[in-house]
C-alpha cells in the first residue's frame, strides 16, 4: 500500500508506462525484425520497474532464451498476461502483434482506473479546505502562529497519509463489476487474437478479471473433453453475466470471435 499521496496517484501511472514500454519495442521490432535488438534500441522506459524489465529481457535473450520463458521466471515484473501473450508471440511467430495487444490493454486499463482517480478529487478538495476551516478556533484562542501550524499540520497529514485512503479506493475499484468485466472482456478478445485456445482465453481472462468462479468452472471440466468445447459450451454455467454470455453465443453462431467480443469490450467501457 502507498501511503503517501502522490506515491498513490502515480501506481495508476506506472499502468501507462507498461503501454509505453510495449509500444515502444513494438515498433522496433517491426523495423528491426530482431528480438535482441529491438529490446536494445527500444525508448528508454519511464521507470525503474521497467527498466529492469527491459534489462531483464536483454539478459535472457542474449542467453538463448526465448522471452516467453525469461517473463515467466520474474511475475513480479511480467503479470500472467504478459507472460501468456509473449509466450504464444515468441512460439507462433507473431510477437510484434503481441506486444501490440499488450500495449493496447494497459492503454485502456489505463484510461479505466483514470476515471477512479477523480473520485479522488472531492474528497481531496474538501480536506484541503478542512485543514484551512477547522483550526479557525486557534486563532482566535491561540493566535496565528498556532492557526498556521494546524493548516500545515493537515496538509501534511493529507501529503503524507493521503495515499492510505487513496490505495484502498483502488483496491476496491478492482472488485467492482465495471473495472472487472471490461477486464474480462479485452482480455478474452485478446487473448484469442494472441493465439491462445478457447480455454486459455478463458482462464487468463478469469485470472485478469479477477472473476475466480469462471476459474473454478473450468477446472472442473475434464481436460479432454474441453478442447472438444466451444467456447459458448465452456463458459455455460460458470457464473459469467448474461450479456457477456451472449456475445459469446453470438461469436459462435457467427465464428467471428476478435471483432463480435471486441465491439462488446469496447461497449463495456462506455460510461453507464
């Protein structure tokens, strides 16, 4: 948990820096068409978590190692999703499209929790005023300098201890269906577009929305009969909501999963 103020504001963008970071090595990729040395010209990263990313990666493929597999040994600096869409990138020969959805997952996931920073705001403004407002009794009974010091005394309670209310609004925005279903939603589309099966679209997707019922359903279907699965028969009964299941029966009935399922994430993403 952050606990100061700014160190609180600034987690949601370390989500635009990951865009950035895959952005920027997409595109050298595409120019370079080599792994090593795109990773070596891409941009500079905005911050030191992605900077050892970077060197991480380096480090990995100058060894031989396909960065599919160097991301999975540090999920403290590759998530799941990450991992999943390098991976199939790197093994199918399709990685500059990977980092280009990964990019474009954090663009909107960055966009998304943007929303839940200005919920921030009031509440920020009206302490801000609060520390002006309440210690007026002081000067009257104490005089300035005692009314100066409570103002600076709550302004700096709110720099210093601000990010502890601000952590927790996040944290609890994660678990609201209006962050988690658009999750669920891109991530899905994504993952298929990245070359993942049915199954594996569903589980990362479970695993991004945080919506562990999903998980649970599928770990429950034998693993031979669900590849034989569509992807409306595998996600019956698994606690999905109703629209979401009807744009999956759609993408079946029409075998048009990328744009059907990208078109209802994009919907998703409206505001209500």
């Amino acid at each position: 948990m952050n606990f100061t103020l700014i160190g609180a504001l600034r987690s949601i963008e370390r989500i635009r820096l990951r865009s950035d970071f895959y952005r920027s090595w997409e595109v050298e990729l595409r120019a370079k068409q080599d792994i090593g040395l795109s990773i070596a010209d891409m941009e500079a990263p905005g911050n030191a978590e992605m900077e050892e990313a970077r060197n991480f990666l380096a480090e990995g493929v100058a060894k031989g190692r396909p960065v599919g597999v160097q991301s999975k040994l540090r999920p403290d600096l590759f998530p799941v999703l990450d991992q999943m869409l390098l991976d199939a990138g790197a093994n199918f020969g399709i990685l500059h499209d990977s980092l280009r959805l990964l990019s474009e997952y954090y663009l909107y996931d960055y966009e998304r929790l943007s929303r839940v920073r200005g919920w921030v705001a009031p509440p920020l403004v009206i302490g801000v005023i609060a520390s002006f407002v309440l210690p007026i009794p002081l000067l009257w009974d104490v005089g300035s300098w005692a009314y100066s010091g409570a103002i600076l005394g709550g302004i700096a309670a709110i720099y210093l201890l601000g990010g502890v209310p601000v952590s927790l609004l996040y944290s609890v925005s994660q678990r609201m269906a209006r962050i988690r279903r658009p999750r669920f939603a891109w991530t899905l589309a994504i993952g298929l577009e990245g070359g993942l099966t049915f199954a594996g679209a569903v589980r990362l997707a479970a695993t991004v929305g945080q919506l562990n019922d999903v998980a649970r359903h599928l770990d429950s279907i034998p693993s031979k009969v669900i590849k034989t699965m569509t992807l409306s028969q595998m996600v019956a009964n698994s606690g999905l909501w109703p629209a979401m299941l009807a744009q999956i029966a759609k993408a079946d009935e029409m075998s048009e999963y990328l744009s059907t399922l990208r078109v209802f994430a994009s919907q998703l993403e409206s505001p209500p």
